[in-house]
C-alpha cells in the first residue's frame, strides 16, 4: 500500500464543479489501494480577491493579519473537497496547517518551515481516513498563523511528503507536465518524462513556472520524488527525481524563457575592492531579488557593471539606485525593461564543452544579439531584445533537436 | 480604565467601507480610555455563499467539515478588521476562537461552550493591544474547529465578556435597539432604555430577533450588562441587565409578534396519563422545536391538543406527525400556517393581575379571534390569525400607551 501525497492548484480546484472532480481523481487513487493526503491551494481568484479587499483599507496591511486573511482561502477550498469526497462515500477529513504540523518561524507572508510535525493526520491516514490540508499556511513558533509565501502550497506538499515518508508526490496543475519550451511559444515542443532536480531548478530559476523553486529545493533534500501532471486529464506527467544509475542522461532537457527581468547598469563603477559588495548589500537590503550579474573588463579604473531583477522590484529600485550611486561613487545607472531571459537546461550538458556555443550560434544565425550570458554547469542564459523571445526559444529548439519524437 | 467587548453583525462589517467605519469606533473607544475586546461575525452575505457552495456539492454536507467552511467567514471579517485598526494607526491583533480560548463540546454546527479560557487574549489586552476575536466558532475538546450555531456571535461576545469580566457587552447591529414593538409596524414604537434579562428573554422567545435567547441567557446566568445598538448612529440603544434596587419596574416593557411558527392540532387525543408524554417525545426526537401547547378540556375520553413550531420545521413534522398519530391512538392531525403569535412582555405585571384581560379587550375591540392563550409571569402570548398582526400589535401597543413620551 502505497501513500500518496496530491497537491491541486488554485485552477484545478476552481468552482464546485472542478472540486467535485478532483475529488473524484482523489476516490480512485485511493480505490486503487493507496493512502492519500491531499494538499490544495485556494479556490481559484480567492487569494486575489481577500488581497483586494485588504488593499481597500490599507496599502499597506499589517502581515500577521494577513495571514490570518488569506488562509481563509485554502480553508474554504479544503472544507470543500473534503465535504464532496465524504458525499462520494469516502471517509475523509480537513485540516489547517496549524493542524497538521506544519510549524514556521515568525516571518508573516513568507515563513520558512522549521519542523513538520504530520502526528495528527498521520494517524488519520492510519485509520484509513483520507486527509486534506490546506496548503500554504502554517502556525509559527509563537502560535500565530502564518504563510509560506509565493508557491507556498507545492512547499507544503513536498513538506509533508518527506515527513510522511510518502512514495510520491504529485503535483496537479493545469499543464500536462514540463516541456522542452513553452508549447505556446514552440507548438511541437515535448512534454519530458523526467528531469532531475538540478534541471528542474535550472528551468524554474529561467523562468518555467510549472513548480515553484523552493519546493523543487525541499524535494532534492529530502529526496521526495514529484510528478507534475495535469488535473484536467489522465495523462502521465513529468517526473522530477534524483538522476537514476545507468540511465543514459539527455543532453538538454529544455529551453526556458523569462521576460518578467530588467536590466539595470551602473555606469563608470570604480574598479576597487568592496565596490561591488557594497552596491549589492544596499540592494538587497532594499528586498530586491537580483538574478545575473555581469561585469565587464574595466578601462581606466572604472568598469560598467550590469544586473537583472524582477520588473515587480522596480518601483523600489528607483531610491535605492540613487543610494548605490552615491555610495559607490559612479557615474549614473540605467534601466532596460525590454529585456528577456532565454535558458537552455541540461543535466547532460556538463560533459559536452560545445553546447554554449551552438547555442551562441542559433541566435547568431537569427541575427539576435546577446547582451549579456551567465553560466551554470547546466545551464546557460542569454539576455536578449525582448522583442527577440519567441525566435530565439524556437532557434534554440530546433539546433538541439528537441522537438516531439525526434 | 473600563473593559469593553463589543461585538458587531455581519450587517455592520459587509463592506470594507463598513469595517473601515467599524475601526473608527473602536479606535474611538479605545481612545477614550477603554480596553477594546471585538467580536465579529462574517461580512454580509458571505456565510449564505459558503452554505451554498457546499449545498452544491451535496444536500447533507459533513458537519466537521461545514464548520471549518464557514468560520473562514469570520476569519475574514477578523483579519479585515485588524488591518484597518493597525492602519489607523492602533494595535490590534485578531484571534479565531479557538485561540480566544473558546472551548466546546464536540456537536458540530451546534455546539455548546464548555469552557473558556481567555489567557491568550487577556495578555494581549494587557500589553495595550486592541483584541479582535472571530464569533461564531470554536474549539471542541478533541482539537476540532466547531461552531456555535445560529446567534453564536453574539455568544462569543457574552462569554468573553464573562470570562474577561468585562464591564459591558455592547451588541452592534443594524438597529437602535430594543424597542416597545416593531417600528415597521408600530411607527410610535418607543426605545426602551432599558430591559431585564428576563424580558429580553421573553422578548426574544415571542419573536423580537434583536439578541439570540441563548446570549440572552448566558449574560444573566454571569451578570454580564448587555447593551444593545446601532453600528450606524452614534444613538444611545438599550440596556439588558439586572433589575435595580430602587427603580420603578415598567409595567409593560413591549409587544413583540412572531409569524414565523405554524399551528398543528392533533384531533381526538385519547385522554389518558402518558399520552402526552410520548407525543412531544416523539415531535422532540425528531429534532423539531415546539413552542406553545395547549390542551382544551376533554369530553367523552378524547381530547384535541395544538402547539406551534417552526413553519421550517414542517418538511420534517409530516414523517413525525404520522407516527405520533399511529402511537397516541389520535383520530388525524390539522397543520395552519396561516397564523401569528402576538405578545405582550413586562417585568411589572407580575403585580398586575388585570394586564391579561386590558390585552384581551385590545384583541376584542379590534373583532380579532384569540385561538390560543399561553402565559409565563412576564409574558402573555396570544396565537391569532396571521393577516390580522398588524392591527394586534397596534391595538395592544395603543392600549398600553407604550408610544414614545407618554
């Protein structure tokens, strides 16, 4: 008998109508002899909808309590899928996160999970009880509520899943699983059957959304394996697991894309030790999130310097640049929103030194320009025009043969 | 310094306009030298949209889990609440009532307050913060959320006051108070000032909906003073409290009128001891709450017996009413919905022994038919015909001299 934790996003779980389908998928699985713990997001625009309403009376609302407010979304989606799974005929039963054990530290709106206590629902699983949490929310060492953050429901699952001990953890969305790119982008574009961790970090950090990162991180620690598959039909997904012995290793999983960054370059940075680190502290103190950083060679003691970070940061940004540039003693900083981020991700890509360079060449074939690179060992990012994402995904598609049943 | 706990209806905080007009008058109260304990029920309509996804998903949703369904309603008001407080610029922290220390037995929908242990938030009253605790729900003894049922806000705020020992309950709702009969019927209707325990309780129990009987009774089995008023104007509402020493009792406090119940009568009711025994054992089994009984004298062994219920009830009474007829040996059973319960309540009649026959003769002048005749030493009921309230309510009103400034 295996035990098997599901997390359904917001989409699957939408209207009474989807939960009663989901809660359909739940009975099989559970028909088919395993245990299942159910993790689900809130109900569709339910999150967005309880932010309106916050906005409405303060711009800036205090964290505890917004907490205390959003969790009423996963509350109301989980009482839900555990009501129609009881009128299905199934004995099945909801809990908080408070309830079942997960506990944070005290940071409101982005709490780290410190233990997983699962005492309680797993001795619902052992009763034979199905049993549903609500994903997101947690209770922190001083007793309040609080969430995880962006993601935060696919953080709970995976959280449970390795306290759990489960076999699996499947992740449903409304995607049928993760794609060599975005099929939107490349139509004939292959859902993969596998990828690693490392990849699946790769692809989420360059922009694939199928998962949030951190839950991918807690996977790969605690060796929890995850499928991601679509809630809308029976179709496998893709399987995101440690890289199995003997299996010959692709060697590109896929092609990412992320046009949510701007370019920021601090113009005529001094060339002098600590420079660097002092501009990056004052940014990140800000909260801003600054993904590549490139600097080029410097000329006269002074160099340029140049960052990506999130649009959404951009309204932050403009007063603590203004601090960095006194600080540092540049010249000037500049901000490029038309930018994008184009990926190639694989796991295989480490043993084969010639991959950065056709993919250089892909774009260079397609007259693009490349303004700045950033390498991992399985990964190599491009910043382009953003005008360019589209025919650079499909070039860099094509080169690597990544198509459908190639 | 005073402890005040007020507690505000779905009416008060359906907007967030509303609750931002709410935050006002609890900043106000705090700021007038008073520690502030809220109780709040769900915004608006929200408990019927909850009610009725779940009824979506199936006419007789498990109780465990309607109860965490649909305190996500008060979780929301709460938080809500808090926020704009804090954005006023006040402390304030709101607690379910499970962490207000709202302790129940374990009678889902329905449950009955056990214990309450309020440590949490006295602590937080103590460090100046204003304290927002969600009506409504609570905590049973086996760790599970349970609510209070109908009126169980109103609940939660009497109890906390109780345990706080607090020096008043103030109920905001969407009238000024109570009043000598209902002003939509009796525009003259005066506001009383003040009322007993034992009348409200009467009141409440004839058809005035402006406190739930069951707060009613807690506050007086605890002394807690009850005010109750409008969140709307700044208006002076009415007491609920002891009677004082000293003060002149009201004869008559008002008419409160109920045409909410239905009359059933069992006909040939065989007159022998126990048989009314195992009829309203029988009607109570079945979960229906009768009010009024009357018995008439019997002639020839047989008697006829009536009472009322809930019109609500009458989905359910059909099943019952069979049985009881097959059980008792009655001839067949009559249901009229067409009726109306007018009362007359006042602390000063028990002195008085004329007050039933002034209340008759106000019927009597008005050629209105009396059909049955229930009294309690505070309280005269009379069940007339339903098209006939109106002009009952305003006879008996007028006959008592209960309009404004007399």
């Amino acid at each position: 008998m295996a035990l098997i934790v599901q997390k359904y996003g917001g989409t699957s779980v939408g209207s009474t109508e989807r939960i009663r389908e989901v809660a359909g998928r739940v009975v099989r699985t559970a028909e088919a002899g395993n245990s299942v713990v159910v993790v689900v997001s809130a109900m569709g625009r339910t999150t967005d909808d309880l932010l309106a309403m916050a906005q409405e009376l303060t711009p800036l609302p205090n964290a505890r309590e917004m907490d205390l407010l959003l969790t009423a979304g996963e509350r109301i989606a989980m009482s839900l899928l555990a009501i129609a799974i009881n009128a299905a005929g199934h004995r099945a039963a909801s809990y908080t996160g408070s309830q079942a054990g997960i506990i944070t530290d005290t940071e409101h709106g982005k709490a780290k999970i410190v233990d997983v206590r699962p005492g309680r629902i797993q001795q619902a699983v052992d009763e034979g009880s199905i049993v549903i949490v609500a994903g997101f929310g947690g209770v922190s060492t001083a007793y309040d509520v609080t969430t995880l953050g962006r993601g935060g429901s696919d953080t709970t699952a995976v959280a449970l899943a390795a306290a759990l001990g489960a076999d699996a953890c499947e992740i449903y969305t409304d995607v049928d699983g993760v794609f060599s790119a975005d099929p939107r982008i490349v139509p004939a574009a292959r859902k993969l059957p596998q990828v690693t961790y490392e990849e699946m970090l790769e692809m989420a950090a360059s922009g694939a959304k199928v998962l949030q990162l951190r839950s991918v991180e807690y996977a790969r620690r605690h060796g929890v394996p995850l499928m991601v598959r679509s809630s809308f039909n029976d179709t496998e997904g893709t399987w995101v697991k440690d890289e199995e012995e003997g299996m010959e290793q692709a060697l590109i999983s896929g092609v990412a894309h992320d046009d949510s960054e701007a370019k920021v370059t601090i113009v005529d940075v001094p060339d002098k030790p600590g420079v660097a680190a002092r501009i990056f502290r004052d940014i990140a103190d800000d909260g801003v999130n600054v993904d590549m950083i490139v600097q080029n060679v410097s000329h006269d003691g002074q160099t340029d310097m140049s960052f990506t970070a999130p649009k959404a940061d951009l309204p932050r940004l403009g007063e603590v640049m203004a601090r960095v540039i006194a600080d540092s003693g540049s010249a000037r900083y500049e901000i490029d929103d038309n930018i994008a981020k184009v990926s190639l991700v694989g796991a295989g890509m480490k043993s084969h030194p010639g991959v950065a360079a056709d993919m250089f060449e892909a774009l260079a074939d397609e007259g693009i320009n490349i303004e700045m690179i950033s390498t991992s060992s399985i990964r190599i990012s491009c910043v382009i025009r953003a005008a360019d994402t589209a025919r650079a995904v499909q070039a860099i598609h094509a080169k690597f043969k990544l198509n459908g049943g190639s």
